[in-house]
C-alpha cells in the first residue's frame, strides 16, 4: 500500500489516532483497515446518540412515580416509558413540577419539543454537514448533545423546578442530535461502493437497537443513585466517544490519501430509471470534485428518488416508532392465554421487535443488493408488513410463543425498509447521476429523508395515543397498516421502474438466443 513516508500536507489531513495506528503498524492504513475504522468508530458514534436518547424514557418514572393509568395524558407518558417498570420508580413524590395534576402532559410537551426539533433540525445538520469537515461537524453535535443531556441532569443537584429549564435543555439536545444521522451515513457511504453497501449498512444499523438497550440498562441502573446520575452518565459517554471520533474517524479516502485495494465496479447502478455512477472517483475526479459547492437544500429535493422515498420513510417510521414507545404498554394491557403481564416482564418481551429489525435491516440491505433494486425491496417488505400487523392484533393474545414470534416477524418487516431507505438508499441518492459526479449532497440527501421519516415519528404515537384512548386497539393497528400500505404506494412508480429495467435486461438474451454470461456481463462465444 506504499510506503510509510507521506508529505506534510496529507499527514495533516489524517486525523491524530489514524496517525498514531499508522506509527504503530509501521505501515499506511490498508483501505480495509480504514473501513474497518469507519464502522467501529460510526457504530460507536450513533449507539451513543441512541443511548443518550433512551434516557428520558426511563427516568420519566421517577418523575411522576404517582401517573394514573387512564386518560391521554397518561397513555403519551407511557408511549415513551419503553422498557421500564414498576420497579424502578423511586420513593418519594417525584420531582416538582412533573409530579403535579398536569404531569404527563408536561413530560408529553417535552417529547414532544424533542422530537419536532429534532426532525426539524436534521434539514439544517444535512445542509452544514455537506459544507463542513464531517468529523468535527459529528464532534460538535457529539459533544453538545452530551452537555445538554447531562445538564437536564444537574436539575437533579441543582434543586431546578422549572419546567422551561428542562425543556430548553432537551430541545438544545434534540438540535445538537440531528446532526449525528446525516453526518455517520455520510461517512460511511464514502468508504463503501453500491455493490455492498446494502448488505453492510444493514449489519452497521444495528446500533440503533444496541444504543437502546444500552440506554436503558444504564438509566434504570443510575436511577438508585438519583435520577440525575440517569442523563449526566449517559452524556458523559457520549463526549469521550464523540472525542475518539474527532481522533479517529476519516472521513473520506481522498481527505487521507487511501488507495482502493480493488477497483471500483466501473458498471454504473441504476434507481429507477436514473444511472449512478460510482460513489469512489478517481483522484483526477475527486479535485475536480473538491472545487464544487454543495447540493442546495432545494436542488436535493428534485434528485429522482428523494421525495418518494422520504415520503415513504415518514409512514414507515411512523409505524416503527408507534411500536417503539407504545408496544411495552400494549402487551402489558393485552391478556396473553389469559394473564396479564408486569411491566418488566412486557417492556422484556417488547425487544423482539428490536431484534426482528435487526434481522429485517440485514435481510432487506442483503435483498437489494442481490437483485439491485432497492425500492422492489422496499416496497415488498412493507406491502408484506400488513398482514403481519393482522396476525399480531388478531393471534398475539393465543400464547406467549405466538406473541414472541409475531412480534418479532413484525419487526423484522417494519424495520427492514426504514433501515435500507436510512441507509444504503439515502447514500445512493446522494450520489446520484444528475449531480454529475458532485458527491457533496450525501448529508443533506440523508437528512432530508430521514427529518421526513422523524415527522412522521412523532405524528405516529401522538395518533396512537389519541385513537386508542377514543376508540380501540383495533383501529389503532388499522391505522398502522393503512400507513404502511401508503409507504408501499409511494414506491410505485420508482418499483415499475425497476420491473421495467430488469425486463429490459432480460430481452436480448431472448431476442438473440445468445447464450450470455451474467457474471462476467459480455455475450459468450458459441
């Protein structure tokens, strides 16, 4: 891979911890070894941004321990209180002023805040990402979402009763958080080519359930201590990752120097009816490339593909995140064989959806990219996800096993296309062919599908709470399913596309009775 000797201008580009690997090693980075790096380091990165988040779900028990269990008010301070239980709260009467008559809908406005800034926000972070150095964009966002995580924590110690104290700090917290997604697909997205980038993406996005799981067990775990210890830790954590990303992470080969160890597929992908060129240019391309401004906020919009797919994503999202705060709490008021489970017992039994998703994201990442048609893919889990939420609703209450098993195929369909549109198609677009070779659109492309996505994350369990406490649970999963028959829907166009490429290259080998080796790509000798 060359030798260790670098000119002073490219060594000044690589971060310090890639430097002190390289002293290390005796040697340049392999590319896989910066691969490598990339997905520890991302992985890392958005676990953190995850963890930090899950933290308000948890402690909301010791801030109104007394919440009634009827009314709206109450069910939105249950949507959001995923994996905990009774047995967490603490004695006492709570914590002025979320433990008065109007609690929960305080602690509701505060979800509420968090979210809307947050999907709100993620436009903007896209916009900047694509304008700034990634990695110290992604630091400031790290560090900054750790301050104001661990600030709404020092109300603890402080004596700090004011409901707007905690929910500036928390919306604070939900800006410095939008910038995490764009900015780690990004990254990631410049290290890896379309071919495989599916598959992979769909492994890396299993940080989302692991940043939850960590997020929660943290929280409940710092709770004895004092709630506040259940935001500064957590926060904590995230600024010393934050810091090993500003000492780690490159952000793209040509920013470091790294050399490809195999070539780039030279054979263009295809969304739709639109060419991709490949993601990786050449260095002559990628000077070129260097002297182009960044993709306008507008100018994303009207890249083929983004708008269906961000439309998509908001009612897909808006079914997992329905079943991300509210599920706990639908099977512990749902009688399985007859009994009802404890709320530890239900938020335990809740992460199979987690897991079915992870599982989902690998099998839809490793779909598209086996066939080379992401919306197929897309479209089919979600169409498939309907009579998966019937069965649910309708079978879940037969048996533990049954709900077990139900839930986690649900998941797995659910979470299957929101974890490839995140991903490996929000990377492809922004890469797309009518921004001829300009690649600086990635961030903003990915935060603009996934701030859609977050709207409808918020909208989801706002409608949930308000149909299940008017009417019933029935019509709540009719609603879930009409949703994602519309995310479905919105792929039409971009599936008959694929339908009409993939027929398209299917004819010659029919017309001319060639024998053809698809492998290789050129028509075989007779």
């Amino acid at each position: 891979m060359g030798s260790l000797m670098q000119s002073e201008p490219e060594m000044e580009k690589k971060p310090v911890g890639i430097r002190f690997l390289e002293r290390i090693k005796g040697s340049k980075l392999s590319y896989n070894n910066y691969q490598a790096v990339v997905l520890i380091v991302t992985f890392l990165a958005y676990a953190s941004y995850h963890a930090a988040r899950k933290t308000t779900s948890i402690v909301k028990s010791a801030l109104d321990p007394q919440s009634p269990d009827t009314g709206l008010n109450s069910l939105l301070l249950r949507f959001t209180s995923f994996g905990s239980s009774s047995s967490g709260k603490l004695e006492g009467g709570g914590w002025a002023p979320f433990n008065g008559p109007n609690g929960t809908v305080l602690l509701g406005e505060i979800d509420v805040a968090f979210l809307a800034v947050y999907a709100f926000g993620m436009y903007f972070a896209g916009h900047l990402g694509d304008r700034m150095n990634l990695r110290i964009f992604l630091t400031v966002g790290m560090v900054g979402t750790g301050l104001f995580t661990s600030l709404f924590g020092v109300g603890y110690w402080a004596n700090i009763h004011s409901f707007y104290y905690f929910l500036i700090m928390q919306m604070l917290a939900g800006l410095f958080q939008s910038s995490g997604w764009p900015s780690v697909v990004a990254v990631v997205g410049n290290w890896f080519n379309k071919k495989k980038r599916g598959l992979i993406m769909g492994i890396w996005n299993a940080h989302t359930s692991v940043g939850n799981i960590t997020g929660s067990l943290i929280a409940a775990a710092m709770l004895r201590y004092g709630w506040g210890w259940s935001f500064v830790v957590p926060g904590v954590v995230i600024v010393l990752i934050g810091l090993v990303n500003f000492a780690f992470l490159p952000v793209s080969p040509e920013l470091v120097g790294a050399e490809r160890d195999e070539d780039v597929v030279s054979s263009s992908e295809k969304i739709g009816n639109s060419v991709n060129e490949p993601l990786l240019l050449s260095s002559s391309d990628s000077e070129t490339d260097d002297k182009k401004r960044a993709v306008g906020f507008i100018e994303a919009w009207k890249i083929p593909g983004v708008a269906p797919f961000a439309l998509c994503l908001f009612f897909a999202k808006l079914v997992a995140y329905t079943f991300l705060y509210w599920l706990p709490f639908y099977v512990s008021h749902t009688a399985i064989e007859g009994e009802y489970l404890s709320d530890e017992t239900a938020g335990n039994l809740s992460t199979m959806f987690d897991v079915g998703g992870v599982v989902g994201g690998i099998m839809a990442g490793y779909i598209s990219d086996r066939i080379g048609a992401r919306a197929i893919t897309a479209a089919s889990f979600m169409y498939c996800s309907i009579p998966a939420l019937f069965f649910y609703r309708s079978y879940g209450h037969v048996s533990l096993l049954a709900n077990a098993s139900l839930m986690f195929l649900t998941g797995m369909l659910v979470n299957g296309p929101y974890a490839l549109i995140t991903t490996a198609v929000s990377a492809d677009l922004g890469t797309h062919s009518s921004l001829k070779g300009n690649s600086r659109a990635l961030a903003t492309v990915t935060a603009i599908i996934d701030g859609t996505g977050s709207v409808g994350a918020a909208v989801g369990p706002l409608l949930t709470g308000y149909i299940s406490s008017r009417s019933s649970w029935t019509a709540v999963f009719t609603m879930l399913m009409g949703a994602a028959f519309v995310a479905g829907l919105l792929l039409t166009r971009l599936v008959m596309a694929e339908v009409a490429e993939k027929i398209a290259e299917s004819r010659p080998s029919e017309e001319c009775r060639t024998p053809v080796d698809h492998e290789q790509g050129h028509v075989m000798e007779v």
